[in-house]
C-alpha cells in the first residue's frame, strides 16, 4: 500500500479508545500523508456503550464480537485498546487473520504472551506495533535526537518515576487494573511499563538486571464496581486487591550505569508525575509529563561560568512532530502523543516499510522482560537478570 | 433552537482558520451538547487554499465570495477568521442576513466599528460572539471562578505581560500584521487585545485611564512575502512598518487598583508569553500560558507559615472544561481553548438563549475601548479616559 | 593607604544598621583584602538600643552624636544607614571631615540633595559609595558580565518589579517608612531605587524619560508605632499616610528600549519580589530575587532547536564573587550582597583608587533624577524627561 | 552551665573548618543565647594552613597535636571536623577527657564505631551532637513541624536524591574522599547519610531494610593531590579509586512505606542536588536544596479544585530558625544550617540539658546502620535487615 484509505476496527471503548478514536479523527488534519485512516468499525463488550462512542468519534459500525470483526475483509488494521489479558489473544489471532496490529501497552500479560506475538507477528510480515504513547511526547523524542547526536555521552545514570494518586482513598472500589487476573499488574505494568520503555528509547540502551520492591498498602477494597472508571463507587463488600500499589526498581543498563524506575498510585500529590531524568558524561536531560512541552537539557560542553539546565519549549517547527501543529509557544497536549504515533503508523504504511515504526512487538518485549524480572525479584528478594 | 444542527460557515483560512476548523471537529467529540455543529462551508480568497482547507478539515463546500456565502439559507453561522480590517463589514452583514456571527478578535479596527457591531447585534437579536479563546483556558476561568467566590478581595494590582519573539529578524517580511492598514496595530491589537480582555473577564472591572508608549524598532523591512506565514522570507525591497513593535500601557481599574499591559514582538527568549498576575487584599493569582493547565493561586487567609503559591493543576473533573477530556494530569493544550468556546456556542444554542454566552460583542468592545484609549495617549503622551 | 586597617563609623542601628554591621564583621573571613575593618563605633539615637547593637555585633563604643562621631580622628570611614532625611547631611558633613563615605540607597531625597553630595565628594576625593546591595548579587554581576561580553546585543525591553506586602494589613502602623518627610517616598525610592539602578547597572544605559502612576491605596494609618519594624502595632489614633503605596513607570532607555518599573507594597503572595527581564537583540536575561542565586540566560546565537532559558546557578568559582564562599550549589543569601560590597570597598581603598568603586554618588544620582522624573510625571500626568 | 561561655576546640580546617568556624563566629550575631562560644583553638595537622584559618575566623590559639588540644582545661567543647576515619578516635578520647563534643558526619566508619562513641558519650554523660547539617534547614525544620501536626498523616513514599557531579572528569585526583581507607566510603557515607539522617528526621520513622546497588565508574585516578580540593589536579601516576561513585537504595520504613535513596557524584547537571519527597495519607513535602528557602506542601484536605503544591518561602518570623536573620523573602545559605546547629547547641548549654538536642550519638548511630546494611546488601546482591 502507497497510498490509499486504511480500514481500522477498534477493539476496546474505555479511556485509550478515547484516546485512540481521537487519534484516528485528527491525524488526518494535522497530518498530510499518503494514507488516510478509515474509522471502520469499534468493538466492544457493552452494545450500548459501543453503540455511543461510535456516535461520538464517527465509528462507521460497531460490533459486540471481536474474533468476528478481525475477520472483516474490510478491516486493514486491528487496533488493541482492551484490558491487557486479551492483547496476546486478539493481536495473534488478527496478525493471523492478516491484519496489521496496533496494540496497548504493556504488550501482554508476560514474556511469555510477548513471544508468542512477537512470532505471529514475523510471521504474518504485517505491521506491529505498541502504543507507548510517551515516545511521541515531542520533547522526548528530542531527547531521542540529543543522544544519538551524541549530547550526552556514556550514561550514568537513568532516574525515572511514574507517580500517581488515584486510588488512595480506601473507598475506590476493586476495578479491573486492580485485579491480577486482568490486568496482570497495578503500577507495575501500567506505568513502570512507560518509563522503562521511554529510558530504553532514549537512551537505546537496555536494563540487564533488576531489584525490586513491591507494596499493596490497600489490601482489600469495596467490590461491585468492576469495569468503573477512576470516579467510580463501590459497594459494601470487599474483595482482595491482588495487584501492587507500588512497585520501585534499582538495576544496571546496558552500558554499565545505574537506573531506578518508581510507579506508584499512592504518591499524594503527584496526578500524572510521569518524569525521567538521564545524567550523562557530556550532558543531561530532564523531563516531567506535566509538563510535556518542556525538555530540560544540560550541555556541559559550554563555558562553565554558562553551564546549566536550559529549558527547552519543544514547540518549533524543528522540533518533532510539532510542525504539524501550530505555532512556537502555543503548546499541545497528551492526546497529541496518539495523533503522533498514528501519524508514524500510516507514514510506515504509505512507504510499505515499518521497519523502522517502533516500539514493534519484538521492541517491547524487551520492556516485558524487565517487568517479568522485576516481579521475580520482588518475591525472591534478590537481583535478576532480564536476558537483555 | 434547541436541538439539531448548526451549519456554520467559515471566513477565513490561515492560522485562526485551522484552530476553528479544528473546533468545530472536535467539539462533538468531547461536549456532548443538543446542538451539533455541521461543517458546511469554508470562504477564502484563494481557491486552491481554500480546497485544501475543505479537504484537510472536512468542510463540505468551499467558497471565494463571502457576501454570497453569507446569505446562504444552509448557512445558520457565521464564524469569521478573516484580517482585522473586515471583522466589521462580514459581521455586520452577516447579523443582517440573520445569522449568528463568532468574530475573532480584536473585534474591529477601532471602537466605531465595534459600536457598530454591536449596533447590527442587538439589532439582529442573533447570537453574538468574539472569540478570546483565553477565557477559556481551565486555568484562567478558575481564575475568574475564585475572584468571584469572594478569594481575591479588593484588586489592588493586575500585571499582564504578552510576549513574542517572531519578527525580531529585521529579514523577516513586511506581511499583513505589520501593515497597519490590514491589521489596525502590531502586538497591540493582537496581544494587548487578549490580556486587557483577560483582566477585565477574571476581575469584572474596567481600565479606566491608560497612559502608554508605543514602539517600532525595525522601521522597514522586506517586501514580497505579503501573505506569508510566521516562516515567510521577503525579497529584496523594502517598505515601510506602519505598525508598532511593542505596546506599554499602565492604567487605573474602575475599583481602585492599578494594571500594567505590555505587549511586544521584541521580546527575545519568548515564545508566547502571555501571562497574568492579580494582588488582591485576601488571595492573589498568577498564570502564565506556556504553562496554560496551572493556576498559581495565593491563598491569604491561610495560617501565615502555610502560605504561599498554590500550583494547582487544573485538569481535574471539577475545573472548568476539563472534565470532557482526560484524566486528571493529563494535559491540553491551545487548541481546547477553542473548542472549549464551540462548546458554548453550542450549548447557548442548545438553550436557545446567548445572554451570558461571553464575549459578545458588547463586553468586547470595551477591550476595545483600551486599546483606543492608549493608542490616543501614546500619541498624545497623556493620559486618556478610557469611557469604560 | 594600601593596607592595614579601615576603622568604620556606622550611623544607624536598625535593619540596614544590621546588615552592615554583618557585613563588616564577615568580609574578612571570606574575602583576603590588603585593608581589614575594624569595627570602632557605631552611633545611634537610642542609647540602650545602641548599646545593646555594640554588644552584638562588637561595635567597639557606641555614640548617640553622629555630628562628633564623624570628626573622631580614629574614624576613616562613614557607613550611612540613617533613614533617607539624614543622608545628605551626615555625607556632606563626614566627607568634609575627610572620611570615605559609604551611604545607604536611595542616595537622598531628591536630585538637589545628590548633586550637593557628589559635590561634596569630588571636592574632597574621599571614597564615596552607595549601597544598591543588589549590584552584587552573583547572578547580577554576572547579568552585567555577559552584556559587556554582547551576548545580549541591542537591548529591547528592561520590565522590573520590586513587588512586597508587608503594610497590606490597614492596622499596620504609620512607621517612618509611610511618612513623606522623613523616608522621601514609599516604595518608589525604596523598591524603584533598587531596580532602576539595576537596569542600569546591568545595562549600561539611562533611563531618558518616564510616564509614572502613584497611588495610595491605604489613605490612614494607626499613629504610636513611629520607629517600629515590621510587625509593630499602632494605636486606636490615625494618621495621614504621606507616601504612595506603589508606584508604577513606563519609559524609554537611552538606547531606544522600552522599560517598566513597578514598586509596591500591596502585592499579595510577594515578599521581596525583586525580578528583572532583559530581552535583546542576541539574547534575554531574567532574575528574580527570592531564587537569588540564579540567572536565566537566553542565548539566541544557539541552533534554535536547543535554544531555551539557561537556568545558571551562579555559584561556580569563577561567577562573580562566589569563589570567597563555598562549593558550587551551596548557595548564598541576602546578607552576602553587603558583605561583597564591603569587599569591594576595602580592594579599593587597598588599591587606593576607587575610581572604578560603583555606583558612587555621581552613578546613583542619576538613579534618583529617574526617581525625581516619576514623582513630577505622576502629578503631571505626563511624560517628564529625566536628563540622563 | 547556665550561662556563660563555651570555650571551643576545632578540629580540623579544610571545607567543614571554614563551615563551622563560620557557625561559631556568626551565631552569637544572630541567635541571643545565655551561653555565647569563645573560638578558643583551632587544630590541623598543617601549622602553616592551621595559622591562617586562626588568623582568618579569629581562633585564638593554633594546635597541630589533637590529642593534647583536647586535654586543655580551657576547653570545654570539642568540635570534630576531620576525616571520617578520624571520628571515633577524637571523639571518645574528648568525651573521655570530659570535653562536650558536636561531630561531623558521618559519625564514623560505620556501626561498630558508632556504637562505641554512644557508649563513651553515655558514660560520660557530656552534650554528644552530629552535625546533620540539613536537620536546620529553615524548610525542613517546618516539613518536620508539619509531619508532627499530623498534616501528613500514613507515609507511602519517601523519596531522597543527593545528586552531585564534581569528580566527574577522569583526570579529577584521587584526594582523600575517594579512598576508602580515610573516608570509609564514597558518596555513600558522604550524601546518602545526608538523606537517610533527614528522611528520618521528618518521618519520625527508622529504615528497616534495604536492597543496595553501589557502583564505581572511574576505577582509577591520578594520584599526587592527596589532601586537595574541589580543583585539585592530579599527577600523571594514577592509584585505584577504592570508594563507590554512586550508591543507589530502595528500602522498607518502620511504618510499612516505601523509601529510596540515591547518593552520586556523577550526576551531570547537578551540583548539591540534595532533595526529597515524602507522600502521605493526608499530605505531601518536597524540597530541594539549591531552593534551600522553600518547602512545597501538598494539603489533601483542601478542597479538590483548590489543591495543590503551595511554594513556601520559609522565611516568615514564624518559621523555623528565619526570625533570627532577615524580613521575610530576604534568603539565607548554607552556611545559616550550621549556625542554627551552633544556637541549638548553646541553648542545650544555657538549660543544662541536652537530652532533646539532636541528632545525638545514639541517634546518627540509627542512620549508619542503614548506611552499613546497605554496603552489605551491595556486596550480598539481596535485601539486608538494618536492625532498626
């Protein structure tokens, strides 16, 4: 495909299928590229609910039956928004059926969900690809450029911490990311899961072995409220929380620095304290998500008496990605990360090459693997190695 | 009207063309209101642009003649992007042949077009609406939010900065916002424009007197680039700028207090610096728009070793705005400002009733007023009455 | 004298009394000067509290008559810290009795009162000295350094501010500092001082004309607190406040720049809100007092993808000053400002040449004739010239 | 001892000699204590560098010979400022010899050493203080104040860095803090006992275990600058440096939170990066040195649209320690830490009672067995029970 229309059927209709349905909307306006998406059809357990966002987003169809919809032959592209026990099962099945994937992060459950699609995926040759959103943060992927441009030299240090708040109150009740069995893991995989994927991407470096400690302070929570959203209420039974509410990591990368990676949903204050931090040999980089359009560098190359932390507004025309949008100083925000990535997605379809489109599913296997190690070395307390 | 559909039409195609275009795309997508906006037709003075726009942005026809687009029957309104120096004219028309009118600001080119406006309005019964799109900024009406819970007092002072960098290269060319007969001023009208509109929206008082000094600090620069965007390179003639480069006003309020305003595309290191601070006897507040979801805000009754700013990210459900996006810290950026102002177009449509949709064009024509008092005292080196 | 001793005389024993005395006592212990203080008498109206000043600080003896005090053969330097009405006396009469004079900002009570002083000091070519202690903020002194070396080109806009809140309170009692014939003004010769000679220190240029507002916000004050600090209260009597409350100015630099100046007392959430912005033709500048130990540079000379606000912590060695003190990032505070001055006073009196020694009372008189411009603009309600 | 004088010995003169020979100089000008210091003798083992800091801070005699110093009748507080290798030895003979003894810190080499001065410090019953420097930081006194009002409530998180990079060159020598033999160990004992001292100090809570990764990125380093500075230069021979470079900590709190713990000298960009979070049930704190003046408070009992991190600038009369110095907004340094240290210790004097003064021998001695499981948990690659 060069040019063209790409069908897209949405699996998943809760906060990423807004974020994703959003991405498909807009890419097109801020984006010219070859091919242009087709909002096909949504997909999702509640007729009602999916019938209501296709209303809202412009979903052509909707369907209550995934394995029937990655069989459409009007569907090009599946992308995977459900919680993350279905990912391995429904991204195989349609890399099978001969669709290109679009997947949430985490990837899967584990390693193991991991491999199994990473081998359907070279199998099929299609387009594979996980949403880990924050690599398309413009001021990240600036960061990206700073190192490969060599501005920061050998690493030293990699400190990264993903701080949230949202189920503190004892109240919030036992939802799906708070339950094991669904969401494979609390913080730990949805938000240690970002900032080892954006630590390996900046820096292209991997973690090779980890320590880890993890922490469930709220043990058992109000059931009756399980698909609810972050406002939800629960009732007067309790269930057990069987996932972390914390989840701190200490480990070495492959360049031989040290890095600590820390996602929490207790941290009081802190809404989406997405932050990373790099100290290099030749420099430094710092960022925090709530300020997304800002990336804090340190050239150490500079006079010394000039030396510091400069605060770069990655809003120019030559910064990534923001040309598509709109004038310097007149900043974006987090759904933009989405637009950016669909906008990579269809640019890798228009020159039928996504060789280069990552993180693909074999990329963010790696991240998996250092999830997978920290879980086990939380219960072994010791160090693990990742096998990366 | 109160439910259906809106068909609005578009005058104008340039930078505020897409943020509007990009508003109405959106809106139903985040606010569900009664009203749904129908994007009918684009209006432009270069068809190949115009088509692009169409085509990028999903207006379903296009048009070169706005007097013809504007007495359309499919036409309910009118939202005009166009030069300062037809606000007037198109809206005026536009009110005749009864439709609703969403002008961008600065409303007109001085205070007796905008008494005219406002003459056509309220003559016209329709909705009328000038887009400050600042206003809603969740910050800046939380802002408005707390002065009016009573948390300010007494406004002793307002200091409002708007800050750009764009033209300071003298090769950059004379295009139409640097030719005072297209754009009525410089930064003045363009940027003083928006924070005199914000302190008068956020305190509920009038600038009373102003005294002011205008500046141009490139006198000519190239010719040749006359449409050209912020990018634009000039050729090797010159002409005259017959706009000002920066725009210094202090003032009096009508409560007591003393304002400062500074405007200016002079301002090295700064992007779009548009921020504002208000003293007041019990709370103060600060803002700054590269950093638009925080409200800075100074609570004085707290216990004296307590206080200090309050950095309060206003990306909560309970914030202005905010809840029909994301979770809490997960932020938005310029182009919600937009939408968020569809949406209440939208939603005073809905309700049939545009009372309190502000500002209409009334309410602005105060800003107006300002802005004509100072250009009067910059030239007179007095102080001027603003009437307000 | 090109080493040895330098026996002080201090007039005046409250807050800058305190500062100095500081001052003298520390600068030996940081600074390895050829001429060391010697702190001999310090002199004040209060016996008691005089005495108990000496006891603190090691003041050698006490003296409650300034006019003696200045004719002791033993005294070889004059530190005025009186409130403003005495500082053209004591000066003139210490300078006539052959003494180096150091004297507190603002220099005097007006223009005439400086151009007798500097007359005075030139006729005697004693060592003359005022203390705008914020000349000698590291941070400061190296915004001076990086003008001098053109990285900041031709020079836009200076926008100051000197924003505090102690007298908000409308018991806070009618001190010295709130009666006109005594303390001169209010915060315009207390805080405009400060920032007016600021700009032009670092600058390097004059003010040529202003545009100013004074307002009062607060007419009445409780009486029977008159030499009270800070949080003295007054009685159930009132009486008039015969200063301004804040004093606000527009104006115009010598070379063709923009400037504002805003000094008051009423701005909550602001202690000692001393900031500067600088913005030229090849880079900005931004300080604030309260982060005193760092300068924000903007180089525009940077790719513009890496250029942003430099944020310095100016504590290297080789910043200004810093070097006498501690390792980098072991911050300094308000008190070194006097102990740097003091510093430089005794390298000159080392080097027998003060000639270098700023602002002397010819430098800081031109900051009063801005001071005196505004005073005369506000009753005008016009611009006025300022001479410089 | 209720008043009087305290006659003290210094031991040592390099960075913590000028620090503390600062606090005694400087503490009687602030703080109005029964008891006042005499800078008796300052004691070096360089006569020639030992002269100069006497005749510089005015120490009254000089001693090359500690052990003799501390037997001197005229002596009645023992000030150890040497190596840390030197600690314990000092420190019990002057206990011993009935001396009052304040010492730097780390208190030792590690627990053993720590445990015999506790013991030595009971026995003798005299004032035993470590110099936790941090403990009187003004923002960190009041984030203490705050724990103890219950404002926090349930600690989740706490979260220390101690970020620095002044070795980071290769050609930086091998000075005395880089071998293990005279400092015990490296940023380690030097930073992390910084952070451990304060995060115990404002939780009220002991670190139970941790899990340690330590590491040295320069191996080797030239030699020749032994006992040099921040500066120093090296020969061309080079030794191995034999103390870690960094030092990173994930542990458990007594109260069941989760703590880390990062100690660098090589983190590019930072230069005394000592900072800190803690998130509570009911609140959060934040500080960082370099803003050494504020403390950011997070007030979860604040109405939700209202919350927020208030800035506190700790310089109010009622804050800890700031009524002493300035007005408010008008900043201390570093080198106030060690004053305030100075009048705690005079005024534990003047009551004769020096059981609340803190922390005492006993109490670092709880901080150096976090620092001691840690470089077992190094070693071992597993989780190691601090036994507090």
């Amino acid at each position: 495909m060069a040019s063209g229309e790409i069908r897209v059927a949405l699996i998943g209709t809760k906060f990423m299928g807004k974020a994703h349905s959003n991405a498909w909307a807009q890419v097109a306006h801020f984006f010219n590229r070859p091919v242009k998406p087709v909002m096909q059809v949504v997909c999702g357990r509640d007729p009602a609910g999916t019938q209501a966002m296709a209303d809202t987003w412009g979903w052509q169809e909707t369907s209550t039956d995934w394995r029937e919809t990655i069989q459409r032959d009007d569907i090009d592209l599946v992308d995977v928004c459900t919680p993350n026990n279905n990912h391995a099962e429904i991204s195989i099945a349609a890399l099978k059926a001969g669709k290109h994937v679009a997947c949430e992060k985490p990837l899967a459950m584990n390693t193991q969900e991991c491999d199994a699609m990473t081998k359907a995926a070279k199998a099929s040759k299609k387009l594979n690809f996980t949403w880990y959103n924050y690599r398309r943060v413009p001021a990240l992927a600036l960061a990206r450029q700073l190192v490969k441009e060599g501005r920061i030299g050998r690493v030293y240090h990699v400190r990264c911490i993903y701080l949230q708040s949202w189920i503190m109150d004892p109240k919030f009740p036992l939802v799906w990311r708070l339950q094991g069995a669904v969401a494979g893991s609390g913080p730990h995989g949805d938000l240690n899961a970002h900032i080892i994927d954006a630590a390996r991407f900046i820096t292209g470096e991997e973690v090779s072995e980890v320590s880890a400690a993890f922490e469930t302070f709220i043990k058992e929570r109000p059931l009756g409220a399980m698909t609810g959203g972050l406002s939800a209420k629960g009732g007067s039974k309790k269930g057990k929380v069987t996932v972390e509410d914390a989840a701190l990591l200490i480990g070495r990368l492959s360049g031989g620095g040290l890095c600590s990676f820390e996602a929490t949903r207790f941290a009081q204050g802190r809404k989406n304290g997405n932050g990373i931090e790099i100290n290099g040999e030749k420099g430094a980089l710092r960022f925090e998500f709530e300020d997304m359009n800002r990336l804090k560098y340190y050239d150490a190359s500079r006079p010394s008496y000039l030396q510091g932390w400069t605060d770069i507004l990655a809003t120019e025309a030559n910064h990534p990605y923001f040309g598509a949008y709109w004038p310097a100083g007149h900043i974006i925000g987090y759904e933009h990360t989405f637009i950016n990535g669909a906008a990579d997605i269809l640019e890798a379809l228009g020159k039928d090459d996504w060789s280069n489109l990552k993180p693909d599913f074999a990329d963010s296997t790696k991240t998996q693997r250092v999830l997978d190690a920290a879980v086990k070395s939380a219960k072994s307390r010791s160090w693990v190695k990742t096998g990366c």
